[in-house]
C-alpha cells in the first residue's frame, strides 16, 4: 500500500468526482500552487495511484439497459484453463468486470445487454469459451447503487 497524505487523498477525492479538471482548477480546489500541484499529480500517476482517465455513459442512452451477472464454472480450476478463459473473456465487449471467485463458482461476471435475445446471443458465447462447465444467470432489474469513487482512508 503507497502511503498517502492528506493532500494526496483531497487530490484523489476531487479527480474521483470531476476527472476532467484542468490542473489550475484542481490546484485551487486543494489549496497549491499549479506547479505544487502538477508534481502530486505526476507522482500519483507514477506510483500507479491514478491509473487512468474515463468518461462514464449511461448504458440505457447508448441502447445497453440491460445488466446480467453471470456465475461461471469450469471443467478444471487448473492454472492453463483457468489463463486461457480469462484471456478468451476479455475478447467479449459485453463483459465489463469478470473476477476470479473463491467458493461455489470460479467467476462472477457482469456483462451489459440490450435485452432477452441479446443475452441469449452473449450467452451463447460464454458457453463456448475455454474450459467452462456451467453458466448461472441472473438479471438485474434495476440498479440500486453503482460507485465508482473508492473510499479513501485517512492514514
């Protein structure tokens, strides 16, 4: 864990809330200079912090209203098997998150859909890819809540 201080979390609190501010905005919201300012930012993009800049979309604007998290099991839980449907499920764009679980299932995926038939199109995919058994499927029928700041702790 990279240690970080008070004004390194209020950087990242006001990036994680508006990512799209010039660093003169963002060096007056956190009380330095814009060189004072721009040196923090760098390094946290150094240290691997800041990963990367993104524009979230609404889904349901994009014609995507659709959310499927789908359990997957494989054949084997075996180190080749295992690599090669993680690197085959990264080709499927309507997966956006896929973890490796630990307990019933080997993988807990999310993927976006336009609907019914469209799932059954990506499911049809899934099934085929590397190594799995079984594909559990539930639908979500709304979105309670969805984050996408992380907390930060106080060190």
């Amino acid at each position: 864990m990279i240690k970080l201080d008070k004004i390194d979390h209020a950087i990242l609190d006001t990036l994680q809330k508006q990512g799209k501010l010039s660093n003169v905005e963002l060096a007056e919201i956190v009380g330095l200079s814009e060189s004072a300012c721009l040196r923090r930012v760098k390094n946290l993009h150094e240290k691997g912090v800041v990963t990367h800049y993104a524009a979230h979309l609404d889904a349901k604007a994009i014609g995507l209203p659709g959310t499927v998290f789908v359990r997957v099991s494989l054949e084997k839980q075996q180190e080749e098997r295992l690599n090669a449907f993680e690197e085959a499920v990264k080709d499927v764009p309507e997966v956006m998150e896929c973890y490796l679980m630990g307990g019933d299932v080997d993988y807990m995926i999310r993927v976006v859909v336009k609907d019914a038939p469209d799932y059954e199109r990506v499911h049809n995919i899934l099934t085929r890819l590397p190594g799995v058994a079984r594909v559990h499927s539930s639908f979500a029928l709304r979105t309670v809540l969805k984050r996408t700041r992380l907390p930060l702790q106080k060190s």
